[in-house]
C-alpha cells in the first residue's frame, strides 16, 4: 500500500485546490485596486488622480488624463457586453445539445444489457459482480453534465476577468511597463488558477459522490466518470469554434479594409470592425482557450483514473494510489503559486526587454520545480511496487517508473514550447526569413510562411514520439496517460501566460481606441508582443498534450472494447484509418470556409461604412460598431454547428454501423494526420501574424529596410497576417480538440458499440 494514508489524500486534494481558488480570488482583488476613475481626490493635502491608487508618470494631460481614462472604462464596457452577449447566446444552443447528447449517452449505454437493473459480472474481475449497465448509463450522463458546465463556467469566468482587466492595464501603463505587465499578469493568474482548481475540486467531489452509490464498484464508478472529460471537450469544441469563426471574421475584416485599403492603424476608433475584433479576443482566445485545456486536463485525469481502476490501485482499493492523478495536479497548483509568485511579486519588470523572458522563465521555473514536486507525489503515494493493466495481461511496475513517465511529458511540453516560440517568435531566423520573403510580395510570403509550418512539425512529434516510447516501455497504457498529465501539471501558469495575451492586446486597442499617446501604445504594443509568442507556446502546449491524451484514452478505448489488437492490415481497419486521416482537412476545410464567407460578409460591411458614412474617415463621425458585432455572432453561432456535428457523428456513425474495429482505425487515422496539421498551421499562422509585427516595429535596420507600415512589403506582410489568423486561431488550435473528443466519446460509448456495433457488416456478413 502506498505511505500516504487514504485519511491524508482525501485532504490534501480539496486543501490544494481550494487554495488555488482563493489565491485566484486574491490576485482579483489586487486587480479591482486599479480603479476606473477619473476625478481628482486629496491625499496628503494635495490633489492627485488615482488612476491605479498611485500618481502617473509623465501624465500627458490632455492625452492620457482623466478624459482618457473615463474614455478607457467606456470602450471596456462595450467589449464586455458584446463578449457576454456573445457566450450567453451561444450558451443557449449549447443547452439544447448538452441535453439532447446527455439523452443519447443514457440510451445507447442503458440498451446495452435491455435497460436491466440487475448486477453484472465485473468486465475485468469476472469473479465479481459490478453494477447494472443501467447505473452505468445515467452516472456517465450526470458526469458528462457536469464536465460541460465546468467547461462552460470556465469560459465564461475566463472571459469576465480578462474584459475586466483589459482597460485596468491600459491605465497601469500610464506608470511604466512594469506596473502594466503585472496587472496583465495577474489577470490571467486569476482565469489560471481559477480552472485548474475548479476543474479537479469538480472531479473529486465528482468521485466522492459517485462512490457512495458505486461502494466497492471502483471499475464501474470510474469508467461513468470519464463522461466529465466527454462534457468538458464537447463544451470546448463549439467554444473554440464559434469563437475562432467569431474573432477572425471581425480581424480579418478590420485588417484587409482598414490597414490595407484606408492604411488607418489596427484599432483605430474609425474602423467599423474594431470592437467586433476585440470582443473576439475574448470569447475565441479566452472563453474558447479556457475550455480546451480544461477538457485536456479533464480526459487525462480521467484515463489515468480509468485505466488505474482495472489495475492493483482499484482491485486492492488503495485510494491514495489511485488518485495519484489527482496528486499530481494539486502539487501542480502549488508549484503555480510561486511561480506566479516570482513574476509579479520577487521580480520586477523595468524595460521592454525584460517581458518576454520573464513569461518564459514561468515555464522554466514551474517545470523545475515540478518535476522535484512529480518525485515527491510519486514516492509517497505510490507503492513501492504493483501491477497496472496491459491488454489483457499485468505489468509490474515500481513507483520511480512513474515519476519517469510524468516527467518525460512535462519536459516534453517544455521542449514543445520553446521549439514553437523558435519558429513563431520574430526573434528568430525562420520568422525574419519569412519578413524579409515580403519584399518581392504576398506571393513569396505565402510560400516561405507554409514551408515554416511543416518544418516546425519535426522536433515536436520527435518529443511526442520520445514521450509516448518511454511512457509506454514503463507503464503501458496508464503510463501514457500520466505523462499527458504531467504537460498539463504546470497548467495554472500555461494558462496564466496565455490569457495574459489577449489582455494586453485588449489593452493596446483600448489605448488606440481612446487616443492614448504614442508612449502608452508603445508599451502595451510590447506586451502585446510577448504575449504573442506566449500564445503560440501555449498552443504548442495544447497539441502536445492532446496527442498524449489522445493516445491514452485510445488505449482504454480498445481495452473497453474488448479488443485483443489493431491489426492494420485488417481492411475493416485500413478504411478507418483513411477516414480518419481525412477528417483533420475536412474539419479544417469547414472552419477556414466558416471564416472566409463571416470575412467576406465583414469585409462588405466596413467598405459599405466608409464609403457612405460622411465624415467616418476623418473622425467627425461614430462608425456603426453593433451592425459588425452582429455579422461575427451571427456566422460564429450558425457555422459552428456543421464543424460540431462532423465531430460528434463521426464515432457514433463508424461504431454502429462499422464496428469497434473501424473505429479505432478511424481514431488513429485522426490522431496521427490531427497532430501534425494543427502544429504546422498554428505555426504558420503565428510566424505570419509576427513577422507583420516584426516588420511594423522595425526594431533592427532589416525590418526598418522593409517598413514602414504602409510599404509594399508591409501589404505583403498583412495579407499573409490575414491568411494565417484562421489557421492560428480557428482550425489549428480546434483540431487538437477533435482528435481528444472522438478518442474520450467513443471511450465512453464503447460498452455500446462492443455490443450491438458492426450493423452494416453483420447484414452483409
């Protein structure tokens, strides 16, 4: 048994996520200091404006003073109600499917055994009888509901803090860089710590309830329990849908009218598109990012838990081992905490250059002391030697074999990370090779930005392919499922660092919007920057993790089925392999379109404004801000749907009609080709969007030779800018949640396809 009592783990676990959620509620409370107000107050005798609680530095009156800031909490209140607006509508259609797919989770495993309440023989311990089929089919639908609002709160959250925050770190940099980017910073830390705390409170309280029914069923309590990570995916799927669809349509309809055709800045006020554009920020980059690596946090936890149920863990009922899991990613809030800590409270940003490294640094330090963290966790919840579950057969394993797995994946992610800020930072040659290529035009732009992104595969699927040898050799299947854990243990500060993104992007158009001087744009333009390249590692993160992910409840897939191997020399395998591979430039086909026509609707729109609006183009006159709002939530709510769908109705069609066996050709087919096309184009579309900023700074006598903007070379720059904002940020980071959905779906209905699968070869048998 392992050293650590059951008493002590049932502690542990809710204390560490608690004070995640209360460090969250204190890094709020720090932001809510900044204060939104413009009039002028007495302190020590003498009058001061405490914008922020402290005077500004070289305050350009007239500029950045008072009238300034109140028009600052002006355009915030326009972003957040668009942005609620925007999730409360698309929230609605999601209840309709939350309840029709709960409805069909409930049939299809209730009619395994006829809808009997009678207790079955276990599937793994035939000696022992489990519950009914019936208990299993409404506990999976109960968990696939709360999985989704967990999923939907997270969002929602995400993005209420981040439009609360966004002007706040406007008026921070009235103070200096420093003061901006700790308000940025500790916003994000909020969304951060926030969903990972919540999000394994949920899943433990989840399993606590669940065991007062299930008593000594552990395999039945935790095969219904991978429905959380079910509801948490299919949440994030249409979320990073309609919000990618959302975001883009509005960006690259302001980029195309506005920075090519009227040569106005990105967020200036006149552009019809603007708010549409930064409201997108919110609900695509935020709402939708929060969903999807909570669904990736939640369908590891639940395949290691799975697949550890059917092991010595759940035969010996040694709790402390089984929630191992679970262990890890309470030590992962810890080890978030300070190394939030080190960012904003014992380091302190003075100059521009110091940003970027500091945000990379948070992911050095977090896996570091991480990894000192999985040794700790590993040694005294483990025993010092069990068995795990390999098809069929027991593996012995002793407890630094998991530590190993943990950690090849958490490093893994590391090295993800900084191999997709090497070829999407313009830092770097690649993207400075992909700048300089605009000087003979758009065309040789293209070309050199998509030779980037399939170069930028190599070293993560080498990673990807290490991890998942060593995870494997060790710990079979479950060893797979903790090394997808371990990328994901630091998520608090991934999360933190991706939010931190859109804030300070936010940020800068706020600035713009309320004719802020060109000092204050400069630094939220340099925290723009940075975030830009953090947000591209924080989808690397993603990818990575899903195949992991992927590949974990793939292998519980086939174990659940009752399948002995994959043959793929099988035909009833090869077609779903086909298929499977297929989906990715299906899916992807879907998105980019959904994009172009909400674009092209967009692009009508704010050419129809310029052109008919009298004195738009010189400032006299408010653009129609709402009619462009409505062209992004309309396209974004009725597109996301066939995308949605595609995904969804995949595993139910092949498994009922093909059988198990084609359905899991199709799921490999999907991982393998899913993984290298949303690496390149998340690449592509980030190398892009950065060697227009690269171009735009014009920070080193290179860029200064290809500026300023408004050169050809800078038209060149935005249209291949516009071309990647898709890939980047609606298919790419989409399709990692594709290949993790289909796995934890068919995962979840494979007692059903097991049973009554196959229809279409059994008529023609």
């Amino acid at each position: 048994m392992a050293k650590l009592g059951e008493a002590l783990t049932e502690v542990l676990i809710p204390l560490a996520a608690v004070i995640g959620i209360g460090f969250a509620v204190l890094q709020w409370i720090l932001v809510s200091r900044i204060r939104l107000s413009s009039g002028p107050v007495e302190k020590n005798g003498r009058p001061e404006n405490l914008v922020g609680g402290e005077p500004e530095e070289e305050e350009e009156e007239g500029v950045d003073g008072p009238a300034s800031v109140t028009k600052c909490a002006e355009i915030q209140s326009a972003i957040s109600i668009g942005a609620t607006s925007f999730l409360i509508t698309e929230y609605k259609y999601l209840a309709v499917f939350m309840v029709i797919f709960g409805v069909i989770i409930f049939l299809f495993l209730g009619s395994v055994k006829g809808f009997s309440k009678d207790s079955q023989p276990c599937t793994y311990s035939k000696d022992r009888m489990c519950k009914p089929a019936l208990a299993n089919a409404a506990f999976s639908t109960l968990a696939f509901l709360l999985g989704s609002l967990t999923s939907v709160l997270s969002g929602f959250l995400g993005m209420k803090i981040a439009t609360y925050a966004n002007a706040r770190t406007t008026v921070e940099a009235r103070k200096g860089v420093g003061r901006a980017f700790i308000a940025a910073f500790r916003s994000g830390a909020v969304m951060g710590f926030l969903l990972a705390a919540n999000g394994l409170l949920v899943l433990y309280i989840s399993i606590n309830l669940f065991k007062i029914y299930y008593g000594d069923d552990w395999e039945g309590l935790y095969e219904s329990i991978t429905g959380y990570g079910l509801g948490g995916s299919s949440m994030a799927l249409f979320g990073r849908v309609g919000g990618g669809i959302y975001t883009k349509a509005a960006d690259v309809g302001a980029d195309l009218v506005g920075k090519v055709e009227r040569n106005i800045p990105e967020d200036d006020p006149r552009n019809p598109a603007v708010i549409a554009d930064n409201v997108g920020d919110n609900v695509g980059d935020i709402a939708g990012m929060g969903s999807d690596l909570f669904g990736s946090y939640a369908e590891s936890s639940c395949a290691a838990l799975f697949v550890g149920s059917i092991s010595s863990f759940g035969i010996n009922h040694d709790f402390s081992a089984m929630s191992y899991p679970l262990l890890i990613s309470s030590m992962g809030i810890i080890v978030c905490l300070f190394t939030t800590l080190v960012a904003t409270d014992f380091f302190e940003i003075k100059s521009v250059k110091q940003i970027e490294p500091s945000l990379k640094w948070q992911l050095v330090i977090s896996t570091v002391l991480m990894t000192g963290g999985i040794a700790i966790v590993s040694f005294v919840a483990l025993p010092s030697k069990f068995t795990l579950f390999n098809f069929g057969e027991d593996k012995t394993v002793k407890n630094w074999h998991l530590f190993f797995c943990v950690s090849v994946g958490l490093w893994a992610g590391l090295i993800i990370g900084y191999v997709t800020e090497y070829f999407t930072s313009n830092a770097y040659g690649p993207v400075q090779a992909v700048a300089d290529s605009c000087r003979t035009g758009a065309a040789t732009n293209v070309i050199f930005g998509l030779a980037l992104g399939y170069k930028s595969v190599i070293v993560p699927i080498f990673a990807i392919a290490v991890a998942i040898y060593v995870s494997f050799s060790l710990a079979s299947m479950y060893g797979i499922a903790v090394a997808a854990l371990g990328m994901l243990s630091t998520i608090a500060t991934g999360l933190s660092i991706d939010a931190y993104g859109p804030i300070s992007d936010n940020a800068g158009g706020i600035a713009e919007m309320a004719g802020m001087s060109r000092k204050i744009r400069e630094r939220t333009d340099a925290l723009d920057s940075a975030g830009n390249t953090t947000a591209a590692i924080g989808k690397g993160f993603a990818i990575g993790s899903a195949a992991l992910v992927s590949l974990a409840l793939f292998g519980a897939f086939v174990s659940r089925a009752g399948i002995d191997f994959v043959n793929v020399l099988s035909p009833k395998v090869f077609i779903g392999l086909m298929v499977g591979a297929m989906l990715p430039y299906w899916f992807s086909a879907m998105t980019m379109r959904s994009v172009g026509s909400a674009a092209l609707k967009m692009v009508e729109e704010v050419r129809r404004q310029f052109n008919t609006i009298p004195g738009l183009m010189e400032g006299t006159t408010k653009p129609d801000y709402a009619t462009c709002v409505k062209i992004s939530t309309d396209a974004s709510l009725r597109k996301m749907i066939p995308p949605g769908a595609l995904v969804m109705l995949t595993p139910l069609i092949a498994g009922t009609f093909f059988g198990v066996e084609t359905l899991a050709g199709v799921l490999a087919g999907a991982l393998v080709s899913g993984v290298q096309v949303a690496i390149s184009a998340s690449n592509t579309g980030g190398a892009w969007d950065n060697a227009k900023k690269y171009i735009e700074a014009g920070v080193s006598e290179h860029a200064k030779a290809l500026g300023p903007k408004g050169s050809d070379p800078h038209k060149a720059a935005v249209v291949g800018d516009t071309i990647g904002d898709p890939l980047k940020d609606t298919s790419g980071p989409s399709l990692n949640i594709l290949v993790k959905l289909m796995a934890v779906e068919s995962l979840v209905l494979a007692p059903f396809f097991a049973a009554h699968g196959g229809l279409l070869f059994k008529w023609f048998r």
